[in-house]
C-alpha cells in the first residue's frame, strides 16, 4: 500500500506556488484495508475515503473506460494490481498527471515536468477526447497560468476542436458546466478562457450569443478597438485586474449580448441592444442555472449600463426609475455591483483603461440621496398606503433634483 500526492499539489509546488488542495492515490490497497484502518468511504462512483484524522481525500488507483457520453459516461475499475502510471494516464494534461511520495520523489512518466518547464498545456493520451468537460477545463488552466505564458499544444487543440464538433459538449450538464464557467471567471486571465474556447469551436456550443459578437463593429468614436467581442474579452480582463466578484464578472461577459442582433445594414450603431439582448442573456442564464444573484445582475446591467454611462446627463426621473429598478433600498449592494459592471464596460476600450469614470461618484451620491429621504415625516402627515408611496416618489424625486443641480452646476 503505498500513497503519493497527484495532479495540482505537484504541479503548484514545483511551479512555486501555494498549494491550496491535495488530493492523494493509493495504490496496492483494497476498500476492505482502507476501511480497516479507519478510512471513511464518501465516493459514489468509485473508492474515495476520508482520512480518520485529517479529512483529507484518498483515492484508489483506477482505471477508466468510455461507456456513454458525456462527463459521466465513464466506467472505473479500482482494484491492488493497478500501477500509478495506469491511474495517471486517465488525467488530461501532462502537467497533472505527476505524482510524489512524502519524500517528494516525483513520477512523471508522461513528461509534465518538461511541459511545465516550456510552459505547455498538452494533454497525456487520446483518452483525453472522450471527456468534453476537458474542453473546459484545459480552457480554465489556459486562464490560470495564462500570466506565466502558458499556451494551449497545437495537437491538444486539435482533439479540443474534435471534440466542440461531434457534439459531446452538448451532454455537458448545467452544474458541470456552470462550476467550470464560474472557476474560470474568476482566474486572473478570465478573458483567455472565453479567447481559447472561441479558437477551438466550443464557444460558438456552448455560448453561441458570445461568440456570434466577434466581428461585429461599434462606432470607432467611442469603442477605438472596434470589434464588439474584443471589447468583451476586454470588459473581462478590466474585471479581473479591478478584482470584482464574480456576479460582476458573468454580467460584463453578457452586457452587450443584443450587439450580435443588429442587422449588418445598421452597423456600427446598435439601438436598442439594451432591450434586444435581455432575451439572450435569459437564455444564457437558464442555459447555465447561474445563481440567481448573478442572473439579476446580468439582467440588470444589459437593460441600464447604458443610462450608467450617461447618468450625468439623465432627468431626475429617470435617475430615480434607475434607483428604483435596482431596489437600492434593500439591496444597496447590488447598485454597486452595477456600478463596477458600468465602469469595467467604459475601461474595456482600447488605449481608455485608465481614464476616469465619473459617472461611479454620480450614481452613488444620488443613491444616498434617495435613500436619505425619512419616511416618518410622512406618516406624521397622515400618508398610508399606495398615498404613502406616491408621496414617498415625490419626496426621493425632489431630492433628486436638487442633488442633480448641486452636483452638475
């Protein structure tokens, strides 16, 4: 029975970096002696234990074989004769298929220590087109070390491509989908993962309203990098450098979905892409069974990140229709999210990443001002009801305007 650390905990480590989780096999052990020694089972599908002390994650060596589509249409067999090479050929990249007993010496029989090295993803074996969620994941680690200069093997993007074609990315479930998707977001390179997934045919699968933006021109005056999917991919990158969260981040993804419904002779304007594109980003939504936090964010910031940008030049109405439809009231954290979703859209345009954004001071002035209006006042004037409200809306609408004089005179 011998144990060894596999996949990120080595590969972290011999790139310097902390190693965050540690998963461990074990080879020449049966379920009966793991569960002798006090190991708790938790694997469905195939022996997993927990460590009676620790907690940790013990995996007996398998093998694997195709037996349906999908992410789950595999069957495993674990058993004493199988070696640690047999288990760490079923990985997917040569950088995750080493292993290291607690004296760190490694094993690397299928060379990922020389791909760490020369900085390539590349997958261990042909297996590796059997799994589609790999498409996403390969796209994921591209995002992760992409600030190490980290690329994608040519003969592993082709067997990614393979696999966007035949259709198996479609067998993907929403919840396999959505914890990759959401991972990768939140990678310091968010942008490569959708720039990767494009280069290998899995975008225009998985999220043909994204990739159908490529190509699409906006108006040079205001977008300088023109293309309304490098602007995306541009949006993205703002939000990982601003560190925002990742409701921020699935928004500024969808944000300019309606572009790609813009008939060809109206380019390069796009009127009311706003409201066009809220379908879209529906549809994504439920594709995905995103959170609901990040479904109303992204609903939101499509509908208003226009009127974001032009907050300074908005009626006291319809500041407060804003302010209403975002229930900053209750939710004043929401609003803000906005906010950052409306400021990483004006960075993400070429050679305009450091100008500044205004319009982020303005919103949040006039929220205060909003919600500094007391509603007891109007209760001690005899106001109840729907009466209330309307005299509520007059009240927050007053103090609005006098908020827009002071703060644009």
């Amino acid at each position: 029975m011998q144990v060894y650390k596999v996949g990120g905990a080595v590969r972290d480590r011999l790139l310097g970096l902390p190693v965050t989780d540690v998963d461990r096999v074990v080879v020449g052990a049966t379920t009966e002696e793991m569960l002798a020694k006090g190991f708790r089972p938790v694997g469905a599908d195939f022996p997993v234990f927990l460590h009676p002390k620790t907690g940790e994650e013990y995996a007996l060596a398998r093998t694997e074989r195709k037996s349906g589509r999908g992410y789950g249409g595999f069957t495993f067999y674990a058993s004493p004769e199988v070696t640690l090479e047999e288990d760490l050929i079923r990985r997917d990249l040569t950088i995750n298929a080493m292993a290291e007993d607690d004296q760190l010496n490694l094993t690397d029989p299928y060379h990922g220590q020389r791909d760490l090295e020369a900085r390539i993803l590349r997958h261990v074996s042909p297996a590796f087109a059997e799994d589609p969620l790999r498409v996403l994941r390969v796209a994921r680690f591209a995002a992760r070390y992409a600030g190490l200069g980290f690329t994608v093997a040519d003969e592993t993007m082709d067997l990614m491509r393979q696999l966007s074609e035949s259709g198996e990315l479609q067998a993907l479930t929403a919840e396999r989908s959505w914890k990759e998707i959401s991972r990768a977001l939140m990678e310091d390179h968010p942008q490569v993962f959708i720039q990767v997934l494009r280069d290998c045919g899995a975008l225009k699968e998985l999220m043909p309203e994204v990739d159908a933006l490529f190509g699409v021109p906006q108006p040079e005056t205001h977008h300088p990098e023109i293309d309304t999917g490098l602007h995306t991919l541009s949006v993205l990158e703002q939000s990982s450098l601003h560190k925002q969260p990742l409701t921020v981040r699935w928004a500024c993804l969808l944000h300019d979905l309606g572009k790609g419904l813009t008939p060809e002779e109206e380019w390069p304007r796009h009127i009311a892409h706003e409201h066009t594109g809220l379908k879209l980003i529906k549809a994504v939504n439920e594709r995905f069974k995103a959170p609901k936090d990040c479904q109303e964010l992204a609903l939101l910031v499509g509908q208003y990140h226009t009127h974001g940008h032009r907050a300074l030049e908005l009626k006291a109405s319809t500041l407060l229709e804003l302010l209403q439809s975002f229930d900053i009231y209750r939710r004043p954290q929401r609003f803000e999210e906005f906010i950052a979703a409306c400021e990483m859209d004006a960075r993400g345009r070429k050679g305009l990443e450091q100008r500044s954004y205004p319009q982020a001071d303005y919103l949040r002035g006039a929220a205060k001002a909003a919600r500094a209006v007391a509603v007891q006042p109007l209760l001690e004037q005899g106001f109840k009801g729907p009466e209330l409200g309307e005299a509520l809306k007059r009240e927050r609408l007053k103090a609005l305007k006098a908020y827009k004089e002071a703060a644009t005179a």
